[in-house]
C-alpha cells in the first residue's frame, strides 16, 4: 500500500517528543493500521505516520498493516470493529491501548504518542 511509505518531508527533530513515546514502545507494543490508497484521509494521513515509526526505530514485525476495500471489508475488520480508515490500534499483550480512527484533532503521530504518555503506558 502507497500510503504507507513514510513521508521524506515529515521532520523527526521538530517531533522529539513523539518519537521518543514510539521509542519506548519498541518490544513493547503493536500497531495495528488499516487503511487504503483509494482512501484520501490514509493519503494524508499516514505517510507521516509511518515517518514517525520509522524515525523511533519500530521493528516491521511490530506493524501490521491491513489494506481494506472500498466497502472497507478486509482482514481483521471485524475483529477490530474497524469501521473507519485509517485506524491506528496499539496494543499491548492483546490489550488495546490507543485507537486512531479517520481523523483526530491532532496528527496520527502526535495523537498516538500523546495518549501513550497521558495514560502513562510506557511507564
């Protein structure tokens, strides 16, 4: 999937802060995406997205990506309850920590990083 391929413009100094929380989830945590090319919210969405996963060092087998179609029927949509893309769940040990879904109030980066710190997660 495209919109997966990681920003070359997102700058991982401006966002220390991020980076640092997806650091500290390395061993830790899993990411869950689904998401689509087709979709224009994933487009702009999570190229920045993985940027900051990928400047924090996040190992691959530590993401899962799920593409969906344009019914948003994929893998593990059911599952997940995942009725909107892209969704961004973390989990730790099968427990859901963090969930993104289409949009928030703040970049998916940002917006996962901050509520892995708030609820003091990483910890």
């Amino acid at each position: 999937m495209e919109s997966t391929e990681p920003s070359q413009t997102w700058d991982a100094a401006a966002h220390s802060e991020v980076v640092g929380a997806l650091e500290a989830g390395i061993a830790e945590v899993t990411y869950r995406v689904w998401g689509a090319d087709w979709c224009g919210d994933c487009r702009a969405v999570l190229p920045d997205f993985f940027a900051a996963l990928e400047a924090a060092g996040v190992p691959d087998e530590e993401v899962e990506v799920h593409e969906v179609d344009e019914d948003k029927d994929g893998e593990k949509v059911a599952e997940y309850d995942v009725t909107h893309i892209p969704t961004i769940v973390v989990e730790r040990e099968g427990e859901e920590l963090v969930r993104f879904e289409e949009s928030e109030d703040r970049p998916a980066a940002r917006y996962v990083a901050d509520r892995l710190l708030e609820s003091d997660v990483m910890a």
